[in-house]
C-alpha cells in the first residue's frame, strides 16, 4: 500500500514536520533506529521525501540538534521563574531531567564521533547560546533567585553550586557507559541531598520513582 498523499509543504515547514517526527522515533526507539527509511515510515511519505530537504542522515542530525538548542534556550530561560514555587530539590531535579530527556542526548556520540557534525552543531551553540556554559547559568540564575527570595541561604555561592550541577549533568550527558546514569529515582535523591546543604529549611521528600 502505498503512503497517504500529504498536502503541499513549504520546505521549511516540511524540514520542520520530519524533524518531528524523527523526534519521535528517537524518543520510541531510540537514535540507532532512526534511519531516512524509518522516517519516511514515520512521516507517512514517499521513501525519497527526506532527501529532498536533508541531504543525508547526518544534515538530520544536526537539524534535530539545533531544534533541540531552540527548544533548551526557551525552557532554560524560564527557570527562574520557578523560584518560590515547588520545592529546591524538585526544581533542581526538573531541570536535570530536562537537560538528560533531550532527544539530543541519544545522538551525543553520534555527533561527538563526526568531526564534520561536531563543527556544524558548535557552531550552532556559539549562535544561539546554548551548550554547557548555557546549562551552568540556568542553575545559576535559579539559585539566585531563591537565594533573594530567603529559600536558599544568603552565605551559598550560586556560582559554584551550578559550576558543580552543570558539570555533574555534562558528565552525565557525555559519558555514555563509561559512567553510567543513575535511576531517576536516584538522581532525585542526589539532588535532594544536594538541597538540603544549601536551603534555609528543611523540604519535604521529593524522590519518588515516577519511572
């Protein structure tokens, strides 16, 4: 049977489209199953399709990585508005989780391994601003931020604290299974304990196991 007649798209918006849905077959099947035939599949289009706006597989992947840095830029900039709301632990632990369920996470290696992508996604993150140094002051910005409201004690360094958090996420990130990632109900725990050493009252437990 042959795939449904899809309606008439802009090339961006068509870039747009099969980047979504490549997103979702990473986020089902993980990044080794995205292939250009696999995401026709996906799409529900003519096998050739993809190869119209990506040259091939790795202009892909970087376009899923940059869509993926849009995406972080915007919800890393609204993290301090969490201040005052929640608990520390809780909104450490959101932000971590936000960095790690990148599906751009899958494809780190990917792009660690090809020096071509490696060139094309820096300079991405130069542009737009977002790469660890972006991670680093998400923390940074947030902790201040309950530091002034009282939640976080005036003596913490905020600075530090997110120098520790945003290395510890990289590492996360970077390693693979060289250094495997703890549950998510572990990590919740680390950062709980990581809470506990820099608020200025104790908060209520928040390292249930959702997963």
């Amino acid at each position: 049977m042959s795939p449904p007649k899809r309606k008439p798209e802009t090339t961006e918006q068509l870039r747009a489209s099969l980047v979504a849905h490549a997103l979702r077959v990473i986020a089902r099947d993980g990044a080794g199953a995205l292939t250009m035939r696999a995401l026709a599949a996906e799409a529900g289009c003519a096998v050739g399709l993809p190869y119209k706006v990506f040259t091939d597989r790795r202009e892909l992947v970087g376009e899923i990585v940059h869509t993926e840095f849009d995406r972080l830029r915007n919800e890393l900039g609204g993290m301090k508005q969490r201040a005052g709301t929640g608990t520390v632990a809780a909104n450490l632990a959101s932000l971590a989780e936000l960095l790690l369920d990148s599906p751009a996470v899958e494809l780190t290696h990917e792009v660690i391994g090809d020096e071509d992508l490696t060139s094309t996604v820096t300079a991405r993150a130069t542009d737009t601003g977002i790469g660890p140094a972006a991670f680093e002051k998400a923390f940074s910005d947030y902790l201040a931020a309950e530091k002034q409201i009282g939640r976080v004690r005036r003596e913490i360094d905020e600075n530090a604290q997110a120098f520790l958090l945003a290395g510890a996420i990289h590492n996360l990130i970077v390693s693979g299974a060289a250094y495997p990632r703890p549950s998510r109900r572990r990590l919740r725990q680390l950062l709980a304990a990581t809470a506990d050493t820099i608020v200025s009252n104790p908060e209520p437990n928040t390292t249930e196991d959702r997963h």
